[in-house]
C-alpha cells in the first residue's frame, strides 16, 4: 500500500499506529479517486461494481480479520470496524459488499471451521478471487431465525439441500456460500434452536438456483437475491462445525456482524453529516450564513453527538470481542446505536439542505435510503432491544 495523502480525520479518543495510518489513508485515496466518483451512478443502474471489489481484494479489505498465513491482513475488530466506516462514507452499497463478506461468510468460516477448512476456503475469500455469501433468512423465518425450514438429509459421503433463502447479499456473485440447514429435524421438538447445520458450498454447485435481483429502495449496486436448493449435493466434509449444533454458531456470527453494521450505520451518517455542515456554512439566507440559525447548528451538534457516541459502543464491542470475552449485548447497542443514529443523521441533512436535500445532486438522499437497512439487517430494532433488555432485567431477577 502507498503512503496516505488523506490523513484521518474523525477525532478519536487513541492515536491511530502507523499501520494503521497507512491503511486507512491508502483506502481514502483509492475511495477518493475510483469509489467516489460512480457511487452516484452506481446507484442509478443498480450494477455490481466487480472492478472495485476486485481492487479491494488486492487492498486486503477483502480478507481483513483472515490470518496472514491464509493471505489475510489479520486486523483487530476496531481497525475493521474504521474501514468499514470509512467506506459506507462514500458507498453504501460497496460497504454493504464488504461488511457481509467478512463478516458473515468469512466470519462463520474463520469462527466454526477446520484447518483444512480455513486453507481450503479462506485463502480465495480473502485475495477477493472468490466473494462470500451467508444463507440465514428465509421466507418464513426473518427475526425467527431458528425456524428456518431448508433440509439437509444425510447420504452419508455426502448432504442433499433442498429449500430456499431470501435477502441474500452477494446472492448471484458469490463464488462461496455457507448455507444454514436443518440437518436433525426430529430434535425440533426439544428445542427448536437443535439440529440446525452450517455447510461451505461451491458456487457452481448444481442444486444452487439464483433468483432475480431483488429491486431495492437503497444499496442499488449491493447484489442481493433469493436462492433455492433442488437436491444441493454438497460433500460431507464440507460440513462446517458440529452437525446440529450451528445455532450458537450462527448467534456469533451475527454478533460480529452487527458490529460492521453499526459502523456502516455511523459511516453513511457521517458522510451526510460532512455534506450538511458544509451546506450550511455556504448557504445563505436572510443575510447570512444559515449555520448561525440553532435550528441548524443544533442538528449538527447533535448529529455529531450521537455518531460518536454510536462509535464509541463499537469500539466497546469491538475491544470485548478482540478479549474473547462476551460481547453480544455490547453488539446489539452498537448496532441499535449506530443504525439509528446514522439514519437520524442522514434525515437531518436532508432537512438542513431543504429541497436540494431530495434530489440526487447531493448525495443525502441516497445516504438516507442506504442507511435505512441498517435498522434491519442482522437483527432488527426490535431484536435488538429484546437482547438488550432481557439481559438488563436478568440482573435484577431474585
């Protein structure tokens, strides 16, 4: 990577290492000088931008918390969660790529699998040669995760998978998928959270039907897409973790999810928040600058509040994560935290601009309708609130 010529600029509460510096200043001039210019008509044809992802996985953005030894950067959970801020700034759909990529398929794979596995899989999912993609949601399991209903039966060398996903990111670019499936349906009975499996499965796999791309209200150029499984054969080692036992698997890499989302969240906020503030400091009216007017600086200052307090329960998160320590409810705030106030952010700047904050010219808009999904994906609002309250109200139980 070259030498940065864009230093960091958000005000953090540690001096960034010079590692660190170098990344992230490299990943600005390449987001300056090639993401930023299309995002804007990206957006527009709704095309999956290949080329740049392809960039990013030779950035290392691709494999960022994958081990060297896999050709991974091998990061801590803060300086992704930075990168991923960074980018959702400029491109929400492009973080959207990112985030889901490592988080989720990478993610379960680093998180559940094998040696063999990890050399067999990572190597490719962190250069970008292969993009990842995670098959969680169904038509009739969203929140309800556990009531996910595609089969795996057991052939004894070999799975056949047969059912369907919805809402699936790198739906029909992915080269790796990892699939959730009921592998031990007679165990449903004793808790329907038993006999739920995870499996890596190739992308040119026969079985693997990719639907059409679903027509979104934002993230255009983030592919997404229903998947179906007509007698997926998929290798028994190909199984990834105990077999029946991938729920608790899933919940963790959910949790790790959550806090990409969180700093995507705060990301498309920031953006909109750069935009707004400089908006008001140039427009005038009645005379003068309307950022003198409280009910414009007011909104800024509490844009700015409430990003940095998001960021600082991702950092939370983050630390408790890198610690092996238990940070799930410190995921759900950050991610509660982040989407919410990314997308209040976003709402502001569109008021602060007035008219010119609804049309496309100024980016707020789209900011406003990429950031929206970050209040649904990997756990809605609500989910979050229940993680969060019942295990405030567990302290207090006699």
């Amino acid at each position: 990577m070259t030498t940065p010529s864009n230093e960091w600029t958000e005000p953090l509460w540690f001096d960034l290492t010079g590692e660190q510096k170098v990344l992230l200043g490299s990943l600005k001039d390449f987001l300056k000088a090639e993401v930023a210019p299309g995002a804007r008509a990206r957006d527009k044809s709704a095309k999956f931008p290949i080329e740049l992802v392809s960039k990013l996985g030779q950035l290392g953005i691709l494999g960022m918390q994958v081990p060297e030894q896999y050709g991974g950067a091998e990061l801590d959970t803060l300086t992704t969660a930075l990168i991923i801020e960074e980018i959702a700034a400029v491109d929400g759909s492009l973080c959207l790529t990112v985030a889901s990529h490592n988080s989720l398929c990478t993610g379960h794979i680093l998180h559940a699998g094998t040696p063999l596995q990890h050399k067999d899989w990572l190597p490719d999912l962190a250069s970008g040669k292969s993009l990842g993609a995670w098959g969680l949601t169904e038509p009739g399991s969203g929140s309800d995760a556990a009531a996910l209903q595609t089969r795996a039966e057991d052939f004894g060398d070999y799975f056949l998978i047969n059912g369907s996903k919805v809402f699936i990111t790198q739906g029909t670019v992915a080269g790796t998928y990892v699939l959730i499936a009921r592998t031990d349906p007679a165990r449903q009975g004793h808790h329907y959270s038993d006999g739920i499996s995870a499996f890596v499965v190739e992308g040119s796999s026969s079985g693997l039907l990719r639907g059409k791309p679903e027509e979104k209200l934002g993230l255009k150029s983030s592919d997404t897409t229903p998947l179906s499984f007509e007698n997926l054969k998929v290798p028994a080692e190909n199984l990834l973790g105990n077999r029946g036992q991938a729920f608790k698997d899933v919940m963790e890499v959910l949790n790790g999810g959550r806090i990409g989302i969180a700093a995507m969240g705060i990301g498309l906020g920031r953006g909109a928040l750069e935009i707004a503030a400089k908006y008001a400091l140039e427009r005038q009216q009645f005379g003068k600058s309307i950022s003198t007017n409280q009910a414009v600086s007011f909104k800024i200052a509490e844009m700015a509040l409430e990003l940095e307090a998001a960021r600082l329960l991702v950092a939370k998160a983050a630390a408790l994560k890198d610690a092996g320590r238990d940070y799930s409810v410190a995921a759900s705030m950050a991610k509660l935290k982040g989407s919410v106030a990314g997308v209040q952010a976003c709402d502001y700047a569109i008021q602060i601009l007035g008219g010119y904050g609804y049309i496309q010219d100024y980016e707020v808009e789209r900011m406003w309708r990429d950031a929206r999904l970050t209040r649904i994906g990997e756990g809605t609002d609500e989910v979050q609130h229940m993680i969060i309250a019942r295990d405030y109200l567990k302290r207090f139980q006699s």
